[in-house]
C-alpha cells in the first residue's frame, strides 16, 4: 500500500507546479552563490513540466537528488536553503510530501537572505505560499498526513519535522485545515 504522503499521479502534478512556484521565488538566492550551475534551475524546470504531463513519475524519480546535490555549491545558508526548495519540488513526482518540503525551504531561504528581515521575510513567504496556492492544490494538500503522524516519507519524524521547517509546515497545515475546502 503506498503512503498517504504519496497523493495521486493527478495531485503530485497539481502540487508540483506549487511547489515549483515557491523554490523559483528563492532561486536568484542559489544562483548568486552558484552562477555555474544550473541544476536547480532544471529541478525547477522539470517540475514545471512533471505539472504538465510532459515527464513520467519513474523518470523523475531517477533524477530526484540531482538538485539536492546542487546545495553543496552554495556558499550561503540563503543559497544552500534555495537549492533544497528545488531538489524537494522536483521530488514531488515521488511523493506530494515534498510540497510543503519546497515551501518550507523557501521560507528558510527568505529567512537568511541577506538583504531581507529574518522571521519577518518568512511571514512573507508564508503569505505569498497561501496566497498563490489555488483551490486544487490546497485540496489535495489537505489529504497529507499531520507532520510527524506518518513514517512512510518526508512528513514522518526526521529533517522536515524539526526545527524553522517543522514549523512552516505546521503553519501551512494549520492553515489548510482552518480554511474551508
């Protein structure tokens, strides 16, 4: 039986273009430390096209830790935060989970940017993550598991569940579930 945190093949592409949306807000951050190189670009890119029908769920999940790779090129905690907003957006053709992974980590990439105000630059993110996430994509969000109540993927008791991540997850999960369908 596969994970709760899977989602359809249908509700991973509708929340691969959401999830490609919030690591392509943090990206200009990768790309400032890592001019070179362009595999977060191309996660970004694929799920882009996973969204569209154009990329099968097996291909992608060959090439799923192409990007997350890409993070040892940064030189910035900002940077290193953009390209995981990319590896977990491409990881979406995988598991939906790893929406709200892409969310998380953008908002982590806002939060250490330089130029931008800490907590205050991820309250952004926030908004701007629940503001652009249509009706679809919120719908098939909701049916995840709670953060932490499922060990079958990126929810379960690990990395996402912990610290500023855990956080915005919760955030966003709250919100979901405050918000009628």
């Amino acid at each position: 039986m596969p994970s709760p945190q899977s989602l359809s093949e249908a509700d991973r592409r509708l929340v691969a273009a959401w999830a490609a949306d919030c690591a392509e807000r943090v990206l200009p951050l990768f790309e400032a430390d890592a001019p070179a190189d362009d595999r977060a670009r191309d996660a970004i890119d694929r799920s882009r096209a996973f969204a569209r029908g154009e990329l099968t769920a097996a291909g992608e999940i060959r090439r799923r830790f192409v990007a997350g790779r890409a993070a040892h090129s940064a030189t910035s905690a900002a940077g290193v935060a953009a390209a995981r907003a990319a590896a977990q957006a491409a990881g979406v053709a995988h598991m939906g989970a790893h929406a709200l992974g892409a969310a998380a980590y953008a908002a982590r990439a806002a939060r250490s940017a330089p130029a931008d105000h800490g907590d205050a630059a991820a309250a952004d993110e926030f908004a701007w993550q629940l503001a652009h996430m249509s009706p679809h994509v919120a719908s098939a969000l909701r049916l995840l598991p709670p953060l932490g109540d499922d060990s079958a993927g990126p929810l379960g008791p690990g990395l996402l569940a912990s610290g500023d991540l855990g956080d915005h997850i919760r955030r966003i999960q709250a919100a979901l579930r405050d918000t009628p369908s």
